[in-house]
C-alpha cells in the first residue's frame, strides 16, 4: 500500500482523518514524545556547575528533544493549509479556536490543582533531602489559577504552546490567502528573509563583543528598544516561517532522490544537534555565572534547530507504511498527552532522581513512565464526551 507523502496529502477539503496518513501518526507521536523528554531533562539542566554529569547528560539529550514545537506547527500546517474553499475566517476562528479554548481554560485550572494536592500530601524531601520544596498555599492556587488571563505559570508550563497556537490560527487564514495566490519566486522570498532571521538571536550575542552597548540599557537590535517591541524583522520571524515553508514544500515538492535526501538530511541534522548540544554547554564559558543566555541555543526559531527539524520531517514523509491501529490511536492521544503529561514528569522526578542510577537512565525511565501515565489518563478522559473535549 502506498502512503501519502507531504506533497501528495489532500487538501483540507477532502483530507481524511490525520489517523489515516500513517507518517503523520508517526511524526505526531515521535513530537509528543520529545515534548515530555525535554520537560523530563530540565530537573537535570538545571544542576548547571553543582552536578556537571547530570547538567551535561540533560543537555545532550534536551537538545536532541529540540525540533519538537516545530514539528508539531508544521503538521498543523500539513493538516490545516491550503485552507478549503468557501472557509471563511469566521468559520476558521470557531473551529480551530474554538477547540482550543476548552483545554486551555481546563489544564489552566487542573494543573496547578493536581501540582497543589502533589506536594501538599507528599514531600519530596523524604525522597530526596536536596530537594528544594515549592511552597503551595491556597491562597498561591487562586493566583496561579486568575492569573491565567496574562500567562501561563510554573505549573501550566506547557501550556504556552496553546497561546502561540492561538496566535497562529488567528494570522493562518492571512497567509493562507496570500501563499495561494503568491507563486514560486514570492514564497521564496519570504523564506530567505525568515531564514535570515534564524541567526538573530546569535547576532544579538555577537552585538556586545564587537563594540555594541545597546540603548538606554537595552540591548535589542533591529530597531527594537525599551519602548518598541518590533523591529525591522518582528513580522517575517517566528514560527509562522516555519507554516510557510511547510506550504512551500507541498505545493512546490523536492523532487530528490532517496539516496539524495539522506545524504542532505543526515549530515544536517547531525551538524545542527552538535551546534545546539555544544552551544549550550560552551555558552558559559561566554556568560559566566550568567545563566539566562543559555535557553538562546534552544530557540525554537534559531537556525540549529531548524537544521535538526526540517530533517526529521523531510525523512518521515518518504516513510512507506501501512496504517496501524495502535498507532493512530496514540495519535490521537498525543495533545492530551502533551497537555497532561507536566504533573507526571515532577512525580516521576521525585522517584527516580532518588535512585543512584546515571542520569540518563534516570531521564529516560522518568519519560516513559509520565508518558505512559499521560497516555492512559487522556484515554480515559476520552472515554466521556465531557472530558473529552479536553483532551482531542
């Protein structure tokens, strides 16, 4: 049976269910587990200098983890674009936004609730003793749970992908009349411009050792200050780059060979991951003591991780598999997964860290057991059509 590849997906209009592509269920559950490996590295990341082997061994593998997010906004776009016609923005917004809303109000609330009761029955310091307990007070819940209408919090930290997806449905029917009517040598354009803005956070870096002292205190470029977020590159930037690509590359495919690709891809993202492992531990030897430069390297939208992300997705559509079952459903699963997975990852640490095992073991036993628990309790959610709605 042959399997669709990017440039051969139906469009909306007549697109069957994401679970019959098979390399889509895939890419959608190798995403989801990403997600929940990356979240499961940040305990370890954060020892920075006071444990060296589980700081590096949570860089080595956080940084694998890293063409995650752009994955998944690329398979909205395979999903999502070209628009059908007759889809007015109206509808769009209602439909997409609309399901949206639901699971972000929900896990805005269940979150910091389930965080709330976790340490409140049990203390991590009888697992550990150098564990820094978080201090949950009623009174801390209300805050976290209000304070949702500005921001996502420490217990919701997942949920900032569900504010910039809104973002990007709301600009999608936008793009979506420009690309269809813009051709080849437009969208091109556009492309080499976003792909430009891929090295600005590195440029930002760079700014100080040649002489830039930024203004009044600020040290933005391209025209951004204190009083002006948005500089000359603020509307070509961004994750919208990476929908626009996705639609270049179904409407004008790659016609490469195999061998071609892989001899492309391979070198490509190995490059990227060397760039993006090696950035992140070398960046303190640039900032000493400074630590808030070191998530630049992790950027979603820097070009390292773009050399590890368009690899991934350009290998997994040339896939050719049957469609499994087990595999669509877990799909289906995957955003109830990422949205649920957060309380399990910290639960998971709580034991694990515990065991005199080597970090990674420690990582990779903490990923499988919280997305196993994240799996089975969005299953379950799944199961009524009142909870469901939270989690599909």
């Amino acid at each position: 049976m042959k399997t669709a590849t990017l440039s051969e997906i139906a469009t909306p209009a007549e697109l069957h269910p994401a679970d019959r592509i098979p390399w889509v269920d895939l890419l959608r559950v190798v995403a989801c587990a990403l997600v929940v490996l990356a979240h499961c590295c940040d305990s370890f990341v954060g020892a920075f200098d006071t444990d060296r082997t589980a700081f590096i061994t949570g860089s080595a593998i956080g940084s694998l983890t890293r063409p995650s997010v752009p994955l998944f906004v690329m398979m909205t776009a395979i999903l999502l674009l070209p628009m059908p016609q007759g889809c007015t923005m109206r509808s769009f917004y209602k439909k997409r936004i609309g399901r949206i809303i639901p699971p972000l109000i929900f896990w805005s609330i269940a979150l910091p609730v389930l965080f709330h009761i976790y340490y409140s029955l049990i203390n991590p310091a009888t697992l550990n003793p150098t564990i820094d307990v978080p201090s949950y007070t009623g009174a801390n819940l209300l805050n976290k749970i209000w304070l949702m209408v500005f921001n996502f919090n420490f217990d919701t930290v997942p949920l900032w992908y569900l504010y910039m997806l809104v973002g990007l449905y709301m600009i999608m029917p936008v793009l979506n009349s420009w690309m269809t009517a813009a051709d080849k040598k437009d969208l091109r354009i556009f492309l080499y411009i976003w792909g430009f803005t891929l090295f600005i956070p590195y440029l930002k870096l760079l700014a100080p050792h040649v002489g830039y002292q930024g203004n009044f205190g600020c040290m933005e470029i391209f025209g951004a200050c204190d009083w002006n977020a948005y500089g000359t590159f603020y509307y070509m930037t961004g994750f919208i780059g990476y929908i626009v690509l996705t639609y270049y590359l179904r409407r004008f495919p790659l016609s490469w060979t195999t061998p071609k690709m892989l001899a492309v891809c391979l070198p490509m993202f190995a490059v990227g991951y060397l760039i993006t492992f090696g950035g992140f531990v070398r960046i303190q030897d640039f900032f000493p003591g400074d630590y808030s430069y070191l998530e630049v390297i992790w950027y979603f939208t820097g070009i390292n991780v773009f050399m590890m992300t368009f690899p991934v997705l350009a290998l997994c559509s040339r896939i050719k598999m049957r469609p499994r079952r087990w595999l669509s459903a877990l799909a289906r699963l995957s955003f109830g997964i990422y949205l649920c997975h957060f309380i399990f990852v910290y639960i998971s640490f709580d034991i694990f860290n515990a065991l005199t095992i080597h970090p990674a073991l420690k990582i990779f036993a903490m990923a499988l057991c919280s997305f196993s628990a994240a799996a089975i309790l969005s299953w379950l959610m799944s199961l009524t059509r009142f909870t469901k709605r939270f989690v599909a």
